[in-house]
C-alpha cells in the first residue's frame, strides 16, 4: 500500500458554527485520532464504528469550546469531557493550551498529553507533527500529516483566526502565517470552519485568494490588524 492510499482523514462539518472535525489515522491498521471532538459526540462515535476505526487518541488546535466542548455564551457544548466517559483516550494539547482546556472542559491534567512543537504522534502508520501556531490562542497548534495540514482556527482558507479575542496575540499570528506559508504550495489545508466557498483548498490556492497571507511585513501586518 502507497503512503498516501495508507493515509485515512476524513473531514466533518458539524455544529451550528460550521466546524470541522477530522479524523486522521491509519488504513492498514484502522487506528485513528480524532481532531477537535465537538457538538455530536455520540454522532462521531458511531461514525468512527460504522467505519470499523478504532479511535485511540484525541487532538485540540485550542481550547475554545466550539472545538472541544465546554460552556459558551451560556450553553454547554458537548466535546471532548464527553467522549472520555465513553472512549478513554488522552487528548493531545500544547502545553501552552493546558490550562485553558482544563478550565473550559474541566478534565484533569492526567487526561491530556502535553505537546510542544515538532513532536509527533504515530497513529498506526501514520505519523502526526504537531506545529506551534499562536496568534489565536497562545497555544494553538496545527498537525501535519505527510501532505496535508490541519490547520485549526490559526488559517483559513480565505483568512486567519481572530487575534481580538483574550490570549489572541497579532504579532504571534503574523509569524505563526509565516511558518505556514513556508510549507510547500502543494500541501492541502484543512481549517477548522468552513467559511469559504470551498471546504478546502491547496496551500499555494490559497496563497492566490487569501488576503492576509499576501502582507509584505510585519509592519505592514500591524497597520492592517491595528
């Protein structure tokens, strides 16, 4: 079997606030990790047994409860506290992040892992690096797989995660869009929303349409974001 045919990731909009979910995992093995558990555990989990996957770990771009679960606005999101009353899996955060899904989620430290960046999670036989992206959240991450990145609330399609919100940090955005930009035009990129006419796109397409990833410098950046 091929690396790519190797290579399971499915995405799945879900919730009133059109996220994405993804699984990532391995073909050969039907182990997989889930991305961003939110809003329909129970619909997730008989996805991943109607598949005949077997779910062995979970893994945040951030805390925000659209993500993960949690209360927002006065409702309680289900995620990932949820699922860990039915799949016992820990879920993989930066180490930044800890302490912000421990307050929204309210699981403990012995339910994550914590990760930094350029670590990596083999999941079957497919390997997951996790890259440090703040800008958003000061522990936002995105996972890479072979050619494909998940890329969370720090890029979009057509544009970037809000830098206006508590923790959010421009200047940490600006950068973390340089480090992405670095990666080859090729790469195909999965945001964590769906708010653009497409689901997903390549990197270098959306080098071509989005408008925050064209600002020359970070001075520049700044006048732009304010």
């Amino acid at each position: 079997m091929s690396a790519e045919n190797e290579l399971i990731i499915e995405q799945i909009e879900i919730g009133p606030m059109a996220n994405f979910t993804y699984l990532v995992g391995s073909r050969s093995t039907r182990k997989v990790a889930i991305v961003d558990p939110a809003w329909d555990i129970d619909g997730l989990l008989k996805h991943i047994e109607e598949r005949d996957y077997q779910l062995v770990a979970a893994l945040a771009t951030h805390y925000h409860p659209d993500h993960i679960g949690g209360g927002m606005r006065g409702h309680n999101i289900a995620g990932f506290a949820e699922l860990l009353e039915k799949q016992p899996v820990k879920l993989y955060a930066h180490k930044y992040e800890a302490d912000g899904v421990k307050k929204v989620t309210g699981i403990s430290d012995t339910d994550m892992v914590k990760v930094d960046s350029g670590d990596a999670l083999t999941v079957g036989d497919v390997e997951i690096e996790f890259l440090h992206t703040p800008g958003h959240t000061p522990g936002s991450q995105c996972f890479r797989v072979k050619n494909t990145l998940v890329s969370g609330d720090t890029l979009f399609i057509d544009g970037c995660g809000r830098v206006d919100l508590p923790g959010s940090d421009p200047a940490e955005m600006y950068h973390s869009l340089q480090k992405l930009k670095s990666l080859p035009d090729d790469t195909l990129l999965l945001p964590g929303h769906n708010y653009s006419a497409v689901p997903n796109a390549t990197l270098g397409e959306a080098k071509q349409r989005n408008a925050y990833l064209a600002i020359a410098d970070a001075a520049a950046w700044k006048q732009v974001m304010g």
